[in-house]
C-alpha cells in the first residue's frame, strides 16, 4: 500500500494547517466554551460559517456505489487529513458531525438535505444511541450522545426497522429548531452532547440497509479518529517543546532518560495510531475487505493514542499542564470524549475480537 | 493514497511467486518462528537455497545479476520482501554475510575484496562478523581487540563474544582497535581474517536454549596480512554504520508479517485449548492484533517517505516495536497453555512447543542489533529532537 500523499493531498494539508492555525486560536474556544464571554458564542459561529462550511463536501461519498473517490472527487483520505488537522486546534462546532457523520447518512438515504449539507448551506448530526451510549439501532425513544444538535439545522434519526427487516433501520430526518433536547455535560465542553426526543409526528421515514449503515458509521469513525490523532499530535508537538526548554537541576528535562522513554513509547502509539488511520480511511475508499478490521484497528489505536498523550503529556509538563490556563486540557478533554464516542477503545477491541476469533 | 501497487509491480511479484513455486524447498516453506539447530551448523537445504536464490537473481534483488539480484527498484526490493516475509520464507540461516559483509566489502573494500562479496552474499563462504566483546556491547565503541601493525602485517589479540556462526566461518569480517590514543569512535578498523590462521581459539557458546550459534573467538598473537584491511586505517567505524541502505526500507516486513502469523496461529490455539471465549483473551488478542495491523500501515507509512529518498522516522521504531510485540505474542501463546505454558516436552505442550522456543528465542531480539533501551535513546534524540542527557 502507498501513503504518498498526492500533491492535491499534501496542499489540502498545508492549506488546513494555517487555517486552523490561523483562525482557530484558543482564544476563540475559550471565549465560547470554557470562560463564556458575551460575544464568544456569536464569534465563534461566525469564524465557523467563514471558514469550515466550505470543507462540508469533503470526502462526500455521493451517490452509487464507490462514490465520489470512485469517479474521481474527493476521499475520506482528503477529509481525515483536514479532521487531522481541525483536531489540533479542537473546533467548536459541528464540522465532524455535518461533513463525517450526517451527510454520509443522508448521501445513503438519498435524501434531499444531502447537496444543501455538502455546499454548506445546512448543518447537521445523527441520533442514534439509545441510553446504553453504543452506535447500535435501537427502538428507544430518546436517542442518546447526539453530538451538536443544538447548533445544528439537522438531526437525523436512525431506529430499528420492526422484526423481519432483516437488521435494517429507518431514517427520519428533522429540523433540529422544534426538538425537544437536553444537554449532557461531559468533559469537553467544545463538542456538546445531547439526549434528543424522537420526534412522535409520524415524518416520512426512509429505509436504510445493515450494510450502508455500517459504511455511514465506519466514515465517521475513522473521520472521529483522524480528529484524535490530530489532538494527539498536537498534545506531542507541545510537549516536545516544552521538556526541551524546561530546565531543572541544570539541564533541560527533555534530557533525563525516564522522561524521554516515556515520551518516546507514547510517540511509537501516535505513529502507529496515524498510520492506522489512513490505512482505514484507504481501505473504505477502496471498499477493500478488510476495511471493518481496519476500522475498529484504527479507533482502537486514535482513542489509545490520544488518551496516552493526554495523561504522559500533562505528566510531562509538570504543574503547568495542571492548570486551566494552559491549553493543554482543552485536548484532554475532546481525547476522552471523543475517545468514548461512536465507541471506545475496549469496545473496538470487542468487535475486532468477534472478528478474528 | 492507495492500497495496491501497479501492474508492473504485480508482474514483479508474479516473478516471484512462480519462481518459489518451482524452487523452494519444503523446509523454507514452513513459516516457522525460528530457523537453526542445536549444534548451530547451517542445514544443506538451507546453502543450496541460498545459492539458488543467489542464480536466480532473488537474493538481494536491488544488486544487478552478478551479485544475486536482478537491479530492483525499492518498490520491487519491498514486494520481495512483502512476499517472502508474508510466506515466512528465510532466504538464509547466517544473517551476517549477505547483509553485513558483503554490502560493507561492495562498498568500502579494494578490487580484492569486493571480490569476496559474491561468495558471502551466495553463501558459499561463510562469514562471521567481530563486533561484540566482553566489555564492548551497548557501547561498542569501547572495544579493545587490537591491531598492532608489524612490517607488512597486523598483529591482532584479543576477545569477540556473540559470535555468530564463528564455529563454521572461513572468515571473519572483524572490528579492531588500530589507534589507542585517539577518542574511542576514531581508532578503529576492519580487518578481514581468514579463520584458520594460527592463534584463533572459538569456543562455542550456549545460549539459553541450548544451541550453539554464537561462540567466542580469542584471537592470540594473529599474523593477518596488511592487504586485509578494509576501507582506511581508523576509519572503521563509518563502516558499522553503513550497510543495506536499500534493503532497511524494508526489514521491518518480516517482523510484522511474523507477528500476524502468530496473531493468526493464538486464535487458533485458543479454540484448540477452549479459551476462545473467555473474554480476556478475547480482548488481549485484539489488542496485540491492534497493534500488529497498525505497526504494518506504519512500515508502510514510512516506506513512502524511504522511497521518495528522505529520511523514515517511522522506521526507527519498528525494530523496537516489532521485537517487543513478538516476544508478547510469544509469551501469550505459553500462557494460554494455563498448566503446560513452562512445558517443553514436545508431545505435551501445544504445538510441539513452537510458543515455548520461540519466547525464549525472541527474548535475543530485543537485545542484539541495539538493544531496546539503546533504541529508545536514539529515537529520543533522532526522532523527537529532545536533547543529550
């Protein structure tokens, strides 16, 4: 398998790079997320709507059988790479949820909210979990860990199909403004979750078959674990800087050997996280067998990775990384919420265990 | 990004399909963890392959035809070895002459000695290589053997340890102190000594398994001609640094190809002991499969970079990832024999003992080639950046 990055790819990268370098300070999360200042929130959705509504279309599965990476448009090799590097800066608002989760759905319903999520003129998310947490069609109710859907125009509702649809699910698309929702406070603060009432007025459903659910929900997963290796990558740069200049007893501690094994086993499980990542993301493109391997593989590996930073990270800052100034634990948390979302590493381990044995 | 290589390359691999199919004989085919035997000497299946490979143009495909290859490219030396590793082939059972001496005499030795590289990469002479010694291992650097020079020879005496394959090799492609003055990297020098020569003493040496690979080699007073020097006097040392530059793109192949061989094989065993459904095990062999598939795309990942001609930082793991992964695996496989994981008796533990041997074979491979913990200091420094303590 070839990870050379195309010149179009390596551009893409650069180009997501400065922009989330850019227009994406801490300030900015801050001021909307953690230390609310009255015009954070409306800043805040106004950096989003400028810069990430055109980005919905990437890796954009389209219609018919291999998509747009068949007939030549964009990948989810392209969209890991921009989630990649959104996931450095941790973004508020719902650009996963719209471009990774919701229009792959309603690509596979052919729904007709798709092109008007793909040109960035809506937003959107899924409701899918039952009280449980896990990513599995159920007839609850209220759907749980519904990621965005207050800052959406989209909520769409996967249910079981009833007894003989052969595992199948129904869609119900809806506008997220009449909702009933509660909000559900986790540890990051930048990706808000919700409890979501399935609405009781009887909207069309759409039929979606087992299998192009399960595609709808491996993009969006790999796409969740690009985001993760980008944090972590992020939590590593940082840290590798800051134990080069910290000096202690006399010298940098980046230079004591406990330090730099323990940094140096963390970096082996972000590397290998990564790769993992684009070979899963390769692997859907390609609609290759072995993509649901690959898929649990790399989230299994995203979560481990960024988790690990997270925790070696702040241990390797010292009382610093302890504090709420330091941007540190704004990666924290979106590694340990993202890492339980859409499943966590031990239930990836599960599911590649039934897999394998 | 893409999965799968082009045409010519799938032609390249056909090559070799064909090529194993007709030639390979059933010993290599085995996909064994290990290869060797307790008395340490090379099996005569093993030297006629190796030679075979070498006539084919199959033993180090980048070299051009006269030195066992056919001049492949680095994306074709890394289907070979996708191909071999993956079938868990060996193309040779001493691993010191193709790969170490003759890439080292191709690239620094005179006309005399390149000659010498064919047999080495051939196997039809078998080399050892003196690097190791008592108090020279990490840091090999400190070593002490010397080389005094006398009219037109050098005089060598001193101590190798580790010494693989010293009992059965014609020579010994050898590392000694020429300059006892200079800083310890810039008194050193390769000599090539011919085995028989009076006042060489090789005592085998045990290893924890019991076999007889390795061996110490006294050297007592050895004549060796001056013409036997490699490369320049005291410039040894770029010599330890430089070999198969063409073929590092690629040896972690093998190592991840082995690990999900066992990967594979633990499934296997669990269903056979009835543990396949303990979710324990269930979770721990996910997990090192995890790890397996991802250090796989990492090789490749880095190959991508190693191919275009800039440096791989992916690759400075792999030797400390994949050595540490199979020693678990291994270990994994005597613990899910619950009451048999210590049993070596071949008709009572599982699979003739296969986990049992390999764990304590794999247990050298953190060790030899830079040990993991000298791996971790240079991946602190080369890769991460962070500074000299």
């Amino acid at each position: 398998m070839d990870f050379t990055l195309s010149d179009e790819q390596e551009m893409l990268r650069d180009t997501a790079r400065a922009l989330f370098t850019k227009e994406f300070p801490s300030t900015l999360l801050r001021d909307a997320a953690y230390d609310v200042t009255d015009a954070g929130p409306a800043e805040a959705r106004a950096v989003f709507d400028a810069h990430l509504r055109d980005w919905f279309a990437l890796g954009d599965p389209g219609v018919g059988a291999g998509g747009a990476a068949a007939a030549g448009g964009s990948s989810l090799v392209d969209l890991c790479l921009f989630l990649e590097e959104s996931g450095t800066a941790v973004v508020d608002g719902p650009l996963w949820s719209s471009a990774a989760l919701c229009l792959p759905l309603l690509r596979a319903i052919g729904h007709p909210d798709a092109d008007a999520v793909a040109a960035g003129e809506l937003t959107g998310t899924v409701a899918l979990a039952g009280a449980d947490g896990h990513w599995v069609p159920n007839t609850e109710p209220t759907k749980c860990f519904v990621p965005d859907a207050a800052s959406v125009d989209r909520v769409a509702f996967v249910s079981a199909a009833g007894a003989g649809a052969g595992g199948g699910a129904e869609v119900v698309v809806a506008d997220a403004a009449r909702l009933t929702m509660r909000e559900v406070a986790t540890l990051d603060r930048s990706r808000a979750v919700f409890e979501v009432a399935v609405p009781a007025d009887g909207a069309d459903s759409s039929p979606i078959a087992a299998d192009a659910l399960t595609d709808v929900l491996e993009r969006a997963t790999v796409a969740l674990a690009a985001e993760l290796v980008g944090a972590a990558r992020w939590l590593r740069e940082a840290t590798l800087a800051y134990v080069g200049e910290r000096v202690q007893f006399g010298r940098p501690v980046g230079s004591f050997q406990g330090l730099q094994w323990m940094l140096v086993d963390a970096a082996l499980v972000h590397e290998r996280a990564t790769a993992a990542v684009y070979y899963a993301a390769m692997c859907i493109d390609a609609d290759d067998p072995d993509r649901h391997s690959a898929v649990h593989v790399a989230k299994a590996a995203a979560g481990s990775a960024a988790r690990r930073w997270a925790k070696d990270g702040l241990q390797a800052h010292g009382g610093i990384g302890y504090t709420w100034e330091h941007d540190l634990h704004l990666r924290l948390r979106r590694a340990y919420a993202a890492d339980h979302l859409l499943g966590d590493t031990d239930w990836h381990h599960d599911r590649l265990a039934d897999l394998i044995f | 990004m893409k999965l799968t290589w082009g045409p010519q390359e799938d032609a390249f691999r056909g090559e070799l399909v064909e090529f194993i199919n007709d030639y390979a004989p059933p010993e290599a085919l085995g996909g064994k963890d290990w290869i060797g035997t307790a008395t340490g000497d090379i099996p005569r299946w093993a030297r006629d392959w190796q030679a075979t490979l070498f006539d084919h143009g199959w033993m180090i495909p980048a070299y051009p035809p006269e030195l066992g290859g056919r001049n492949a490219t680095p994306l074709q030396s890394l289907i070979y070895q996708e191909e071999m590793g993956g079938r868990g082939i060996p193309r040779s059972v001493h691993f010191g002459g193709y790969a170490i001496v003759g890439p080292s005499l191709l690239e620094f030795g005179n006309d005399e000695q390149k000659a010498l590289a064919p047999a080495a990469i051939r196997g039809d002479t078998i080399w050892c290589v003196g690097m190791s010694e008592p108090d020279a291992g990490s840091d090999l650097a400190n070593l002490s053997t010397r080389a005094v020079p006398d009219g037109d020879s050098f005089v060598v005496t001193g101590q190798k340890v580790w010494t693989s394959y010293a009992a059965h090799a014609a020579k010994c492609f050898c590392y000694v102190r020429t300059d006892t003055e200079a800083a310890k990297h810039k008194g050193i020098s390769v000599l090539v000594i011919d085995m028989d020569t009076p006042g060489i003493e090789v005592r085998p040496l045990r290893h924890i398994t019991g076999s007889a690979e390795f061996a110490e080699v006294f050297f007592n007073d050895v004549v060796v001609p001056a013409g036997r020097l490699v490369g320049e006097l005291n410039n040894g040392w770029r010599i330890t640094m430089g070999s198969l530059a063409h073929e590092r793109g690629g040896l972690w192949v093998d190592g991840v190809a082995s690990a999900q061989r066992a990967i594979d094989d633990l499934v296997d065993l669990a269903q056979r002991r009835g543990r396949a459904a303990d979710p324990v095990v269930r979770r721990q062999l996910a997990e090192l499969h995890e790890e397996a598939r991802s250090l796989r795309a990492l090789g490749y990942k880095g190959f991508a970079s190693f191919a275009q001609g800039s440096s791989s930082p992916e690759h400075s793991f792999m030797k400390l990832a994949t050595s540490e992964l199979r020693q678990r695996l291994y270990e994994f496989g005597m613990d899910l024999q619950g009451p048999y994981g210590a049993v070596v008796d071949p008709d009572r533990s599982a699979d003739g003992g296969r986990w049992q041997h390999a764990w304590q074979i794999s247990l050298a491979a953190t060790i030899g080639g830079g040990t993991s913990e000298i791996q971790r200091n240079v991946v602190a420094t080369r890769v991460l950046g962070l500074p000299r303590g």
